[in-house]
C-alpha cells in the first residue's frame, strides 16, 4: 500500500506523452491488427498490449485507467521488497527494503506512465523475494515463483533478461546441493518461454536507432537517471536543468552512502550486497558497451528492472552506517527523492512538446456533441495532434472528423494524418474545432476562411492551438 500511494498521489496531473499515447493507440485495435503490426515494429512489448487490451476492455481508457497497470505494479513491487526486507533482517529491514524501493525517482516515474517497465521492475522485486526465501528453504511454491518472475520481467521489458543473469550468477554461488540443480532447471524453463519474445524482437533493434540522433549523455543516463529520475528528455532543457542538478546530487550522495558503508559498515552483509550489486551493474555494463561499440540503445528507463536492487543496496548500505551519518544521509537521500517525485508531478512534467491533455481539456470545456474536428497534419511521423484521440475517446468520439471519418487500419506505433482534404467536397457541420501545433501554417484556416468560417475562440497549450470556427 505504501508503493501505491505514493506513486499514486498526483498519478492522473501529468499529461500522457507520446510514448503512452503509443500504448492507447496499438490497443485500441484488435489483437489480429497488432499481431501484423509486431511483425514489423515493437514486437518486444507485445505481451504488455495484450495485457492492456483486456485491461482496457474492463476498465474503459482513460490516462488514469491507462496508468492503473503501473501503479499496482509499483505497490505490489513494494510489498514483495518489504517481504524480502523482513525475511533477511526483521522489521528495520522490512521498512528500508520498502521505503527505498518505493521512494526511488525511477519507479515512481515509471509508476505514471503505461509503459510496461514498472510492471518489470515489480516481477523483478518478486524474483528477488523467491531467491531471498530459496535461500531458507527450498519450496516447490517459490521455485514457481521465481521461474513465474523471471518470465514476466523479461516479457514485460526484454531487457530485464540482464538483470535476471545478475541475480541467477549470483543464486549459483550461495545456493548448495540440489538447489543449484532446481535453479539451472528453473532458469532453463525460464529462457525457453522468453526465447520467442527474443528472436521477434532482436531483428527489430532498429526501432531504437532514433536515441544516437540528439544529444546523449551516456553517464547521465546509466548512473543518474537510471534511479533518479528527473525528466523524459534525454537532454534537459529550460526548467529540467535545474531539476537535473538535483538528480546528480542525490546520486552522488547514494554513491557516497554505498562508500561509506563499504568503508566503515561492520559487519557488511557479503552475500546480500552481493545479490543487489551484481544484477543492475551488468545491466548498466553491458547496454553501456554495446552504446558505444556499435550504437546507443542506453536509455534511464531501460534500467528499471533493476530497480529492486538499488533499492536493496541503498537499504542494506543504509543499515549498516553509525547512527549518525545515517540519519543525515538518509535525510538527504528521502529529502531529494522528494523534490524530483514532486516535480514528476507537475502538468506538463513529462515532455511539454508531446502534451495532449490540453487538445482534451479544450474540447471538453467547450465542444458541443456533433461539432465538427479537423487536425492539422503535424510536420513528421511521430508529430501528430491525433495522438491525442486515443488517450481521451470520450472527447472525440462525439465530434464528427472531417477529414478522417473513418478509422484508418494500424499501420505505425502512432497515430498518422491523413493528407489534408478538400472539406469543401465533405459536410462540414456549423461548428468547427481546429487542432493545430503552435505558430504553426494551417490549410484547414484557409479553407475554413473560404467557406466563410471565421474564428471565434483560440487557445493555446504548452504544444498545441485549438480554435473553434463558426459560420456568422
């Protein structure tokens, strides 16, 4: 419960970015439509859109609703670390195994967003619970667990497969006897089930090409925003820069409390450091090498699988520190964890340029059932307005699209523009919202204003304008 409603509070305040508007616009269409789609493109998330289908298919789409998956992962994620916590140490365990993961800046950002990472990182959290009570006594139960575990972090995010190597070496060397055997076995079964996931999505490597093309920080992304989250760009930009200095000063001073535990902590706690260290630095190892031996494909989110395990270092490092620096640094560690969960909430927290809560907004304050909607096709292929269509339908399905009033077939992760029309040749109703990007040419303007259509009202967001046009 702790995870949740921590990750909840202010969940439904950021607008959905593009990424999420991917998620809205692939299940909004029927598993044979996504099945061809996999075929060329985001193979690698295929049981997440399955998952959301259903979801959806219950719940109805709203952000919220979208991000709903993502919130209990993070509460359930939590539970399970703080049964770890509470089987290596008691109690004070329990707490800091919990109060770490949930507090951790990656996962409360992952928590509001419908993206399948923080369903990863929580699969991750309960291989690791399987593998902490394994360690006690071997149970048919928590050997399912695990194999369970294994399976659903790899197939919520591919790249999960490397922090369970970490944790599955590191298994081998503290488990005896038989339970070496069970592990291999289990691990075995594990990768044969996510081995079909892998080969559809290896020849698809190509969809993460576009993170080489801007300004790329490669330490930034695997040593800080790897945990510490501050922003969705990859690059910060205007007020990010501020909030990436706090980034960078809660990460050094986790890397200093994981110091001075390894200097001064007696007695350390071998095998456990063992088990939160090993998993998330061959992830961070291996993405890094291959970023710079054949091309960047590191990105913070990728690591948040790893997750649990730098909540466990940070708990375990934490514990063993004299009382003193331990209630400074973990003073400083919750305080700046604070500021960048804070921030993670604001309206346009997430990438302002990539904003469609204000197209719905708009249209929901001032749109009237049966007017008429005309987008502006944006200027690339990801750059669309009607992103916006699948994230909010309970906006638009009650206007009439002029230039789009059938649903094209899923050909593209997002969501396209027709060319523009000839609205002369269409019925056109008395009352006509205009979405636009800002500042931005518009054909539609121009035809409006030559059937005699003239604007009446006009606002403008943080990427977008929307202006209602009426006949005198």
């Amino acid at each position: 419960m702790l995870g949740f409603l921590i990750s909840f509070a202010g969940a439904w305040i950021p607008s959905p970015w593009l990424d999420e508007a991917a998620t809205a616009h692939i299940i909004s269409y029927p598993f044979a439509d996504m099945a061809v789609l996999w075929q060329q493109t985001d193979a690698v998330f295929a049981p997440y859109y399955v998952f959301m289908s259903a979801w959806v298919s219950v719940t109805g789409v709203t952000p919220l609703w979208l991000r709903m998956p993502s919130l209990l992962a993070v509460g359930a994620g939590t539970a399970a670390m703080a049964a770890a916590g509470r089987s290596v140490g008691g109690r004070r365990a329990q707490l800091f195994y919990a109060a770490a993961f949930a507090l951790l800046p990656r996962m409360t950002a992952m928590g509001i967003e419908a993206r399948p990472y923080a369903l990863s990182s929580m699969f991750m959290a309960f291989a690791l619970l399987a593998v902490v009570k394994l360690r006690e006594r071997s149970s048919i139960g928590y050997w399912l667990l695990l194999g369970a575990s294994m399976i659903g972090a790899v197939g919520a995010h591919l790249f999960a497969a490397l922090p369970v190597v970490g944790l599955v070496a590191v298994a081998l060397i503290l488990f005896r006897g038989r339970s070496r055997l069970a592990l291999l076995v289990t691990s075995v079964v594990a990768g044969l089930v996510c081995l079909p996931l892998a080969l559809a999505a290896l020849p698809q490597q190509s969809q993460v090409s576009w993170i080489g093309d801007g300004g790329y920080n490669i330490a930034d992304q695997a040593l800080v925003e790897s945990w510490f989250t501050s922003r969705w760009n990859i690059e910060p930009a205007g007020s990010e820069v501020a909030l990436q200095y706090v980034a960078v000063a809660v990460a050094g001073i986790a890397a200093l409390t994981i110091a001075l535990a390894l200097i001064t902590g007696c007695p350390l706690p071998k095998d456990r450091l063992l088990v939160a260290a090993v998993p998330p630095a061959l992830a961070v190892a291996v993405l890094w090498g291959i970023s710079i031996a054949h091309e960047p494909m590191l990105l913070g989110r990728y690591f948040t699988s790893s997750s649990p395990f730098v909540a466990m270092l940070l708990a375990e490092c934490i514990m063993v520190l004299r009382p003193y620096a331990k209630q400074i640094l973990a003073s400083l560690l919750v305080a700046g964890c604070i500021v960048l969960i804070v921030a993670q909430r604001q309206p346009y927290a997430k990438i302002p340029g990539y904003d469609y809560s204000f197209i719905a907004s708009a249209l929901h304050d001032q749109a009237e059932n049966g007017d008429g909607l005309l987008i502006e096709p944006g200027v690339g292929s990801i750059d669309s307005a009607r992103n916006a269509v699948d994230l909010y339908p309970q906006e638009f399905d009650r206007l009439v699209d002029i230039a789009q009033p059938e649903r094209p077939p899923l050909g593209w992760v997002f969501a396209s523009d027709p060319p523009v029309v000839d609205i002369a040749e269409r019925a056109v109703p008395p009352r006509v919202w205009l979405v636009t990007k800002n500042e931005q040419d518009s054909a539609y303007a121009a035809q409006l204003n030559n059937l005699g259509f003239r604007p009446t009202s006009s606002s403008s967001g943080p990427a977008h304008t929307v202006t209602l046009w009426t006949q005198p």
